[in-house]
C-alpha cells in the first residue's frame, strides 16, 4: 500500500539512476587509471624505486630493474652492507618529470636529483617504453647499459679499506664496479704505512674507471723503526776500540802510536731519518751523523803524549726492505753492506 510520501519508482527512472552509476565510476577508474599512469607506472617511477634498493643494499633487485652489464673487478659494492655504505650519503632524492628524447618516442630520459654528503650532484637515467599492461598503464625499462666502475690505486700494500670493507689489491691496483649514484671512501692504516681517507661521487657510467690515487705516507712508528736500528748500528760502530770500525762510516788516520785503550769514539749527532718513495720502493736519503774521538798520541821521533780530541762529520747510506709491519736496515759504509 503506497502513502501520500512513497511515491513508486519507474523502471526508466532506475536505469537512468543505474546508468549515472555506471558513468561515474567508468569515470573514477578512468580518472584513477590516468593518475596511477602518471605515478605509479611513470618513468620516473622506477628510478625512485631502484634508488630504495639500493639503499636497502638489494644489489639483485636493483641490477634486475637495470638491466646492466657488470665490468670486470670485484663485485663486493654491488651487494649487501657495502653498497649500503656507499648510499649512505645520498639525501634528498628526487626526480624530475620524464622529458622526450630526440629522435625515439620511445624514451625518455629522468634526472635525479640528489645530496651527496651534503653536496648536489645530480644523475640521468633512460628508459625505454615497453608497451602496455591491461591495456591502460605504460611499461617502462632501463635502457641496457654497463654499470661503471672505480679503480683504486696504492703502493706498498697489498689491501686497502673501502666503505669499511678490506679490498684485497693485485700489483697495488683494485677496481669495483659500482651502482650509481655511489659514494666511495678508501684508506689504510697499517703498522708502518698509511693513506689519509680519499673519497669519490659516481654520477654515471663512463667507458673508463674514475680512479681514486691513494698517497702512502710512512707512520711515525715506521719512522721509529728506521731510527731505532740505525742508532743502534752507530752505536755498536761507536764501542769499537780501533781507528777504523770495521763496516762503519766514520774512520781515524794518525801517524802516531796510539794506545788502543785510550781509543773512545761517541756518537755527538745522529742522522735525521727521512724516507721517500723512489721507483717502487721505500729509500732511505743518505744518512750524515757527528763522531767524537778521543786518544792518547805518542810521537814516534820524541816519544811525547798528548791526548786528542777529534770531531768529524760522516756520511753513510741504508737500504730498506719493507712490508706493511716489518722493516729491515742494511747499512751501507763504503761500499760494505752491514747486516742491521
């Protein structure tokens, strides 16, 4: 039974409801499916997305979404903790809209936008359209491409340190393919020599390796090592009672007599200790020390004596043979190589 305020619907009037129905939510998901083209599947989608694999040290994942070729070297930054490491300070990161590239409709090319260490730098990614899933959103790839890589460079050493990973070196030279972008740091600090921390920003690929040189310097224990068995040679040279120590730098001639026991060499100056690197090795620069002597003459025409006291400057050389916790010092004093 109808009431004066139920009035019956007619079928046109439902289908029309129906159909108004119908539009709006063909409109909503066409509306949803222009903006998830724009977002979700957009070029630059995935570029944020490969970012947050790496960060997340997702080497696999990553290097599926790129499609890139690995350089020959040691992978170990491609992975794991390490290339966390090398993300470690890219902030910031965000990317400009798709633009067109010249020539191919096919691609386009985002440039990300970043802080490395606080530093802007900025990196350029292509990607290929690779046509449609469900017929609404766009496929986007990376276009093929080699991933670069980073040489490091150090003599005396046969590992260094990077991104707090030991890096074994072959004839002083390692090279590391890398992500991009990437942070790099590399040193050492051995017993006897060490190379201040050097760092590099990988932007993008390149046909070369970026190189990172690092520069050895010898520690101050070294240094003290050199110094220790060189005095130690002087001073063994030094508790010779003879004119001439035997495999020593300094020497004495007189045509008097001299009694040997009034013979007493000191050692009043001793060599500064400065090394260099020269042609592959570790040299020692020529070596100057102070001798005091003191003697009795006797003149051999009147038989008088008279004590004597001379002081003289010498020079000697050293070879060194080094590794990274040891240190050998081979004097040498005219011509005479002196175990040390």
């Amino acid at each position: 039974m109808n009431t004066r305020n139920s009035m019956p619907i007619s079928a046109a009037r439902l289908a029309l409801r129906w159909a108004l129905a119908a539009v709006a939510v063909i409109v909503l998901v066409i509306a949803g499916s222009i903006a998830a083209n724009l977002t979700l599947f957009s070029p630059q989608h995935q570029v944020k997305a490969l970012q947050q694999h790496l960060a997340k040290g997702e080497g696999a994942e990553a290097l599926g979404l790129m499609q890139a070729q690995i350089p020959e070297g040691d992978a170990v930054a491609l992975d794991g903790d390490v290339l966390k490491r090398t993300q470690a300070g890219i902030t910031e990161f965000t990317t400009d809209k798709a633009q067109p590239v010249d020539g191919d409709e096919q691609l386009r090319t985002v440039t990300a936008h970043y802080k490395a260490h606080g530093v802007e730098k900025e990196s350029t990614y292509t990607r290929r359209h690779a046509g449609k899933s469900w017929l609404l959103f766009d496929k986007w790839a990376f276009e093929p491409s080699t991933l670069p890589s980073v040489k490091i460079k150090a003599n005396t050493v046969n590992e260094v340190t990077v991104n707090e990973q030991k890096i074994p070196l072959s004839a002083g030279v390692s090279t590391l393919p890398v992500f991009y972008p990437a942070i790099l740091d590399a040193s050492f600090s051995t017993k006897n020599f060490t190379a201040d921390t050097r760092g590099i920003v990988v932007t993008k690929p390149a046909a070369e390796p970026v190189e990172i040189a690092l520069k050895t310097e010898p520690t101050k224990e070294f240094i003290a090592a050199i110094n220790t068995k060189v005095k130690k040679y002087l001073n063994d040279c030094a508790e010779e009672q003879v004119l001439m120590p035997s495999g020593c730098p300094f020497a004495y001639n007189t045509s008097a007599r001299v009694d040997p026991a009034t013979i007493d060499w000191s050692i009043s100056k001793y060599p500064a200790i400065e090394v260099n690197y020269y042609n592959g090795a570790w040299v020692l620069s020529p070596l100057k020390t102070t001798a005091t002597l003191t003697l009795t003459e006797q003149d051999l025409r009147t038989g008088a004596k008279a004590k004597k006291t001379v002081k003289e400057d010498y020079s000697f050389t050293a070879q060194l043979t080094t590794s990274t916790t040891e240190v050998s010092v081979v004097p040498v004093a005219g011509g005479e190589q002196v175990a040390g």
